[in-house]
C-alpha cells in the first residue's frame, strides 16, 4: 500500500474529531472519500500532509512512517494535498502558482518537462498560463490547484472538494482527468467529494466518514447499490 492511515485519533483540544481512522490508498487507485459538513474529511487530509497532529495512530508512506514528519518531509516523501478551496494566490500568474508545487525540486530542467506536461494535460490552462490566477474561472483554478500537487511529484494526492462550486460536467471531467493523469503518473488520490453518487461511480474504493468515524467502506459500485447508503446519501 502507498498510503497506509492506521488508528489515528485527532482532536482540537479537548474535542476529539477523528476517532481511530484506518485507511489506504495503493497507487493506482482513486479512492474517495464522503461524509456530511463536519464529519472531519478536511482534518482527515490536514493530518495526513502534516498540518495537523495527531494524539495517536500512524500514517505511512511505502512503509515509511511520517507521523513525526514536518510537512515539506512529507512533501518530499511523495504526499500532495490541493487544499479546500484551492488556495490560489489570486495575484500571481498561472505558471508561478503551477510552479509553486515544485518549490522543493532542485532539477530545474526536469521541472520545465513536468510543468509542459501539465500544460499539455490541462490544455485551458495552457492557454490562460500568463494570467492572473484569480481571473480564472472556477473550474480552470481547480485545474491549476491540481497540476501544482502534482507538479512535487507526489506519490499519493490528497484532494480536498474536488466540486466545490463547480457545475457537475466540469467535476466529471476533472475526475476523467484526474484518472488519466494517475494512469500515467502511477499514483494514488484520495479525494474528498460532496456529490457521492459521482464519487463512488468514478472511485476504486469509497470510505464514509460520519462524525470522526469511518462507518462504511467498500468498492465504488457495492457502495451506490447499498440500500442505506442510497437513503442517507442519496435521498432515494
Ligand atoms: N482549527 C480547528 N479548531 C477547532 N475545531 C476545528 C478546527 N478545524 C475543524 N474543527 C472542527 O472539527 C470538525 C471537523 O471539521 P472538518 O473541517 O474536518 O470537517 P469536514 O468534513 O471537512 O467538513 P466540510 O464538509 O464542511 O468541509 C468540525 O466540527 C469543526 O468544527
Ligand atoms: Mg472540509
């Protein structure tokens, strides 16, 4: 396994938000992951890049532990994260934000390559790379959010609302990208997604998270055939 999450208890303070957490993401693999506003998915991915501690558990990387490493080791040991919202600096161009990802990479020529496959990967992008980043639509920032993840090279990518404001084609077609890039690159992502039937159509693997708890896992499609699951999450 690429990602191994094993037992981890997470808590602001005295308030425990994740309780025992067991997951995986093998390379190769889309896995997604779902759960209501305030079920911890976003503390879930902080912790695994390293920006927030846990009170216990373990992550590992290839069987590597990083549970006591900064973020920038992590980073540098294969795991990417596109934070919720995407976090663009809105004055700076689409390049520079791109580049930014690849800020631990000292091969300067092998990063030119990596940054022209991102333009041929996310071509609207291409098109707009002097453009300040806050004048990009909702669905090319997400684009360009996700080509800096992948401009570290990551092993794993951590992907926080992958549809946050965007109209459901455009979320298809990000997870169709999304999917190619990974065959490509051979990686593993984790992505946290509000649409869960989109989620567990386009996943491997889905996990639902309630209340700091994983309740259900399982493949993508035992996940949308599960009766309760279509009934909580789906309304139908
Ligand atoms: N920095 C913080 N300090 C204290 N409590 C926090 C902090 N960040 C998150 N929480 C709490 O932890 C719980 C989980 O929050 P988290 O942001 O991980 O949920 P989420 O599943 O990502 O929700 P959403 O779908 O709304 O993004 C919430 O109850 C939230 O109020
Ligand atoms: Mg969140």
């Amino acid at each position: 396994m690429t990602l191994v999450v094993k037992d981890l208890n997470v808590a602001y303070g005295d308030t425990q938000v994740l309780w025992d957490i067991n997951i995986s993401v093998a390379k190769g693999e889309v896995i997604a992951l779902v759960g209501s506003n305030g079920a911890g998915k976003t503390t879930l991915l902080r912790t695994i890049s390293g920006l927030n501690r846990p009170k216990s558990g373990q992550i590992s990387i290839n069987g590597q532990d990083l549970t006591q490493a900064t973020p920038a080791q992590r980073v540098r040991l294969g795991v990417a994260h596109v934070p919720e919202g995407r976090q663009l600096f809105a004055g700076l161009g689409v390049r520079e934000n791109i580049l930014i990802g690849a800020y631990l990479r000292t091969a300067g020529q092998e990063v030119r390559r990596d940054l022209d496959f991102m333009f041929e990967t996310f071509p609207e992008v291409a098109a707009r790379r002097n453009q300040q980043a806050g004048t990009l639509s909702g669905g090319e920032q997400q684009m360009v959010a996700l080509a800096r993840g992948l401009m570290s090279r990551p092993q794993v990518l951590l992907i926080d609302e992958l549809s946050l404001g965007l109209a459901p084609v455009v979320v298809e077609k990000l997870f169709n990208l999304i999917r190619n890039v990974q065959k490509e690159l051979g990686i593993g992502v984790l992505v946290v997604e509000q649409d869960v039937e989109m989620a567990f159509e386009m996943a491997d693997r889905g996990y639902i998270l309630d209340t700091g708890m994983i309740v259900k896992e399982g493949r993508g499609e035992e996940l949308l055939g599960d009766d309760a699951i279509r009934k909580a999450y789906l309304g139908i």
